[in-house]
C-alpha cells in the first residue's frame, strides 16, 4: 500500500497513537471546513482516509486471529477445487 510521505506512516503507529491521529484530523477537517477552506479539507480528508484504512485493516486482521483461534475460521470449510 503507498502511504504520502509527508505523513506518519500508519503501519508504524500504535492503536492508540493511530486512534488520536485520527481525531486529531477529524476535528481539524471540520474546523477547515466549517471555515470554507474547502483545498485544506481535502488534503486531511486524504490523509484522514489513508489512517483509517489502517485501522480498518489491523481490525480485519484482528478478527481473522480471533476466528482462527476460535475455531471457527471458514476458509477450510469452503472447497473451490
């Protein structure tokens, strides 16, 4: 996955760390936008999104480790043969 360079790069953040970038960049999306600074709300909309779909990912992995552990991980249950 690319990730802009002027940014942290996500898969090198702790959840937590992860969690506030994301409503540090929340509010100030609003605040740009609120403001009618409608360039400014875009390029953190872009970074903003490229946060969550980190986030996104380490929760789909996390499920996946949890259904595996469970006992309960479909992908043996389906034959495409």
């Amino acid at each position: 996955m690319f990730y802009n360079p002027l940014f942290d790069n996500p898969t090198k953040l702790k959840d937590q760390e992860l969690e506030d970038k994301i409503l540090d960049l929340s509010k100030k999306y609003w605040i740009a936008a609120r403001m009618g600074q409608g360039m400014v709300a875009s390029q953190i909309a872009m970074a903003l999104e490229m946060y969550k779909d980190e986030q996104q990912r380490r929760g789909a992995e996390m499920s996946k480790k949890i259904q595996k552990k469970s006992g309960n991980d479909v992908d043996d249950l389906i034959n495409i043969d």
